[in-house]
C-alpha cells in the first residue's frame, strides 16, 4: 500500500505543485491528504471538466503541470478539454490524471460502474493519453508517479494513472467542517416522502440519497415503482425529473438532489427554471459535503443557493426550511410541506427547496436490492399505469 505523504512529496519533488479535481471513494485518503495539508495548492472543482480548465490555467501561467483528480466515471466531463484544450494538437497541455477505478474488470463493484469500469484504459487509449496502472508496491508505485510527471512535461500532454481499489493507506480527513444542521438527511427524506401525494413521483440523484431513498421506502411499506433512484450520472437527476414533468404535466414530479450534484451542473437549474414546468419541484439536500465518497467539502454553505434559485427564476423559494445551524426542530419541515400546494402544470415556474441536513449517514444503510433494469421497469409502468387512469 502507499503512503499518500509520500505520494503527495514525490509528485511535488517531480514538479507538481497544484491539485484539483472532484472527489473519488478510491482516492479518499488522498484528497483528505490534500484538503488538510495543501489548503494554497489545492481546488475541488465542481466537475472534472472544470479541474482540467484548472490545470491548464495553472499551467499557462507556472509552465509546470498540475494534477487533476477524478473517479473514472469522471472521464465523460473530463473528455471535451482533454480533446479540444489538452490535447497535443490542440494547446498541448501536460498534466497527470489520477483516476479512481471503480468497476474494474474481474472485481465486484456497483452496477453504474461496471461499464465505465470496462471503458476507462480504453478511452484514454482512444484519446491517445498515455496510461499507467499504479502499482501495489509503494517503491515501484513511487518510481512510477515520478516517470509519470516527466513524461507529461516531455511530450507536453496528459498522462494518466489509474488506481485501484484499497491502493492508498488511510488517511483520515481531520480538517472537517462542522456540521450546518443537526437535521439527518435521511430523516428530511422520510419527512418529504410522507409529504408527498399519492401519485406524485420521485427522481432521486447520485449515492447516499438514493439509497436512503429506497431504503426509507423499505421502512414505510411503501413500493419502489415511485422512485427513479439516479444510481450514477451525478448533476444530472433534475434533467432527468424535468423530461418526466414535461411528458406529464398532470403530475406532480419531485427531484431529490444533493448540494454537490446541483453544483456539478449548475446551468441544469438554470434551464429547469425557465421550463416553464409548474410540476416540478427541486428540493435540495445540502450538507456542503461529497458525503459518498469520503466527506471532501463543497461550497454549498459558502453560497446562498437560495437567491441562486431566485436569480435562475425559480417560483416558491421556501426560506421557512433552512433550518438554524444544529436545531433540533424537525416539524418546520413537515408543516412547511404539508403548506404546500402540489397542483401545477405548463404555464408555470417551477419551485425551489434548500433543506440544511447534517454529513454522514448509518452505518449499516443498505443498497437496492434490484439491479437498475428492473427499478426502471417498475417506474415506467406506474407512469403509464397512472396516466392510463386519468
């Protein structure tokens, strides 16, 4: 296993002096490693297309390369300024990709990483980037990461280094923010689901929130055919809920998001907002946290998301749900649901809902039990079961 000082010491002896990226469960402990003790010298991007930008910014004004960070599901963001900014025929930019393997082949993972998991030194292979496995010999790890940076400042291009599972020895995070509501967020999800109406139905984002979905179902005796749990493609679930609501503006359609999906693909507010779609209703949970992949900070406490939402043209803005920092009400939330008017149609604005929730969830919070084939049967069919009864 290899040491993340060491890592970190030998990627900065090579001449990397500049970290971003978007955080990966496989590269915890290096992005905790970064968050405490590179606060001048390190960015969490907002996506991984955006940590590219960085790099190449830094680069343009340092000539040294940076280091962008990213699970490989990260590399579809990452592709357009890889091809029209990095590239050798482009700007030729160098700068080391370190990725987190998460579907790798021959190793069990979740469903929405296997193909990517397939993909991953095949892609970089198609987008001529030279690719590295890091090794599981710290040495060799080390002599690798070194020859790495060279190479990226010799040919004046992207490098790749993937990491496998369980490759990093743990770092734990200790420059933690404290948490901005006592409120779990797993409790808020069990608060809005008993609020919702009957046929209204739920799109659910990325990680820990859709699993608390289900899982929170499971509690209630409640199908899951009412719930598209977004189980990768992270920003993208509010899309996804405004293709449903704009398909069946008779009914009521509710986006569960988390503050760093939102942030990932900010402009998708922008467009939902001016959908003119009154049936939608985009709640987030926000916990300025990546709360799936190790707990790395986002800005969501830094910016008021709020007045974001106002500005985009979101319609019922509800400030009466940002709870007070760590207090114990939890009928505020419920009442102010319960106020809510769930008609709506085209012809209308949609609304906006920011819930201040605290990080971290059960340990033993379980995972779906169907594969995503079938959750997205069950949906559809009572999408088209209920519209056939109107």
């Amino acid at each position: 296993m290899i040491d993340v000082k060491r890592f970190v010491d030998v990627l900065e002896s090579a001449g990397v002096d500049f970290f971003t990226g978007v955080p990966d469960s496989l590269l915890k402990s290096f992005c905790a490693y970064l968050t405490d003790n590179c606060a001048d010298s390190h960015v969490i991007a907002a996506n991984e297309g955006g940590a590219v930008g960085l790099a190449a910014g830094h680069y343009l004004a340092t000539g040294k390369p940076a280091l962008v960070y990213m699970q490989n599901s990260g590399q579809g963001n990452a592709v357009n300024p890889l091809c029209s900014l990095a590239d050798q025929d482009v700007y030729s930019i160098p700068m080391v990709l370190l990725v987190g393997w998460r579907g790798e082949p021959g190793v069990k993972d979740e469903p929405q990483h296997v193909k990517q998991g397939k993909i991953t030194v095949p892609l970089f292979e198609t987008l001529d980037i030279p690719t590295e496995i890091l090794p599981d010999d710290e040495t060799a790890a080390l002599d690798l990461a070194k020859n790495v940076v060279e190479r990226a400042k010799l040919e004046s291009c992207p490098v790749a280094l993937i990491v496998r599972k369980g490759l990093f020895k743990t770092y734990y995070l200790k420059n933690k923010k404290r948490n901005i509501s006592d409120l779990k967020r797993e409790e808020a999800i069990e608060i809005i689901l008993k609020a919702l109406p009957e046929d209204a139905v739920v799109v659910s984002t990325t990680g820990m929130i859709s699993r608390e979905v289900y899982e929170t179902r499971e509690r209630l005796g409640q199908d899951h055919s009412r719930d598209f749990l977004t189980v990768g493609s992270m920003g993208h679930a509010l899309m996804i809920a405004l293709g449903i609501a704009k398909a069946q503006p008779d009914r009521q359609v509710v986006c569960i998001d988390g503050d760093g999906a939102s942030i990932m693909h900010m402009g998708n507010m922008a467009i939902a907002a001016q959908s003119l779609c009154g049936n939608l209703t985009h709640i987030v949970l926000n916990n300025a946290a990546h709360d799936s992949v190790g707990g790395q900070p986002t800005v969501g406490n830094d910016i008021d998301l709020m007045t974001v939402a106002e500005a985009l043209g979101y319609d019922v803005v509800h400030p009466g749900l940002e709870l007070p920092i760590m207090s114990p009400e939890r009928d505020r939330l419920a009442s102010s649901l319960a106020s809510t008017s769930w008609s709506g149609g085209h012809g209308n604005v949609l609304r906006f809902v920011e819930v201040k929730v605290s990080k971290g969830a059960r340990k033993d919070l379980g995972r779906p039990k169907e594969p995503p084939q079938v959750n997205k049967d069950l949906f559809m069919a009572r999408l088209k079961s209920l519209t056939s009864v109107k």
